[in-house]
C-alpha cells in the first residue's frame, strides 16, 4: 500500500523492496515461475517448455501427438533427447515404438504448476541417459490459497476446463502448515482447422498431497489419471495433394 519509495513517517529513509529469481548453480540451470507461462496461449502441458529460453515444440498429425521439442537448435525429436520430470517422477517412455525416450505432456495442467527448472546441456548425471539436450522439471504447487474454475472457447469447436483446489478439511484444515493438499481437472476439445475433424478429446485428473513428519522429513505422494482420443490427420501423401485429390488440410 502507498509509494514504496516514499520516505518513512518522522524521517527521509527510504525503503526499497528487490524481487529477485532464486541463485542457481550454474548458468545453464534456470527457474521459470508460473508468472512466465500462465498468459501464454497453450494447447497442451508440452507448450510450457517454450518458457524457457531457446526452446520450442513444434506439432503434427493433430493434436493428440506429444510434441516434437527443439532447444538451442537442437532437435530433441519427441523426448529421445530431452530428460523431463513431473513431481520428481521421470516421464520418458524407456520403451516406445516411436523412439526410446517418447515424451507425452499433454496431462499437464498448467494451472497445477509452480515452476518448471531447467538444466541445460549433458552436465547433469543425476538425470540419465535422456538429458542430452537438457532436463526440465514441472514442479507442482504443495497447495493453493484459492480455488480455480476456468473455461476457455475458441475456433473450431475448442473449448477448455478446468479446476484447482486444495482441501480445507481434516488434517489439511486450518493453519497448520505441517500439511497440505492439491487437486485439479483439466478437459479439453478441438476438432482443429482440418477438412475431417480430428475431434480431440483430453482429460486429465492430478491430486497430491504432503505432510511433515518431522523438521527434516516430509511424505509426499500423487495420484495422477489421463486420456485422450482422436482422429489423427496423418501424414498426407505429397502426389495427392499436387493432383488435385486431397486438400493439404485433408487426411486419408
């Protein structure tokens, strides 16, 4: 409230206030609040990524695809290359017929998101064979202070809901910080500017929560459900479309 640079009553001292981002530990590592994303128009948990400097996704084949992630140049391909972690959990597929490594966020609530940490380079062991590029963590919020219900519409037959909640009851009731809870639920649909509609459909459903046990030790846990359905665009034959038979917005 007032003029922060304004000088105390009785006296010509003066009072500032610095806001600065968290020390890291080397250059290459970065924190990106969800200041820096909750504006950005995102189709999918994947898109926050781009908050990050030098990172982009790229997408095709409709909109039920995880993305394809380009980070200083580097062609990271879906995730082959690209180390991601969601609350402490590794989400590269080990194991997919697309490629080692298949990365999937479209189950990401950006809503539910506190930062993402971003580590740069192959200069970091701890995160596996997959941080070629660089690792990315999304780090949820323990809790929320107030509740969230959003619904978003666009072209196309696009539409967008979700929710975010914490708990008041129970041990997560009252002030005591010793505890604390998170849910949220995200619906999405599109049928995207193709001639067939690809009729995207997501749900993703998160919760986690967290108590001290002791000054030193905290149990945390989540539960995290999705799915998704759509009619993929594939990818169009070239000769088709320069004879004339199928528009570049068509799908076989």
């Amino acid at each position: 409230a007032g003029d922060p640079c304004a000088p105390e009553p009785g006296g010509s001292t003066y009072r500032f206030t610095v806001t600065e981002r968290k020390p890291v530990t080397a250059s290459s590592t970065l924190t990106v609040p969800a200041e820096d994303f909750e504006l950005r128009p995102l189709e999918s948990g994947g898109q926050m990524v781009e908050a990050v400097a030098n990172a982009i996704t790229a997408q095709h084949t409709g909109g039920g695809k995880a993305e394809q992630y380009f980070l200083r140049g580097f062609d990271a391909d879906h995730g082959t290359d690209l180390a991601v972690y969601f609350d402490g959990v590794p989400i590269n597929l080990r194991s997919h017929a697309h490629g080692q490594g298949f990365l999937d966020l479209h189950f990401v609530t950006k809503e539910a998101i506190e930062r993402l940490d971003a580590h740069k380079g192959p200069y970091f062991a701890r995160f596996g064979d997959f941080a070629t590029a660089a690792t990315i963590e999304y780090v949820p919020y323990d809790a929320v202070e107030e509740s969230l219900v959003r619904f978003e519409g666009g072209h196309w037959d696009t539409w967008r809901a979700v929710g975010v909640a914490s708990p008041r009851f129970g041990p997560f009731a009252g002030d005591d910080p010793r505890a604390d809870a998170l849910v949220s639920f995200e619906a999405y649909h599109t049928d995207g500017p193709f001639r067939d509609d690809e009729d995207l459909q997501r749900y993703s459903l998160f919760a986690r929560a967290g108590v001290d046990l002791r000054p030193e030790l905290r149990l945390s846990g989540h539960v995290l459900g999705y799915t998704a359905d759509w009619d993929a665009s594939g990818l169009v034959p070239e000769r088709l479309v320069e004879a004339g038979r199928l528009s570049r917005f068509g799908s076989l």
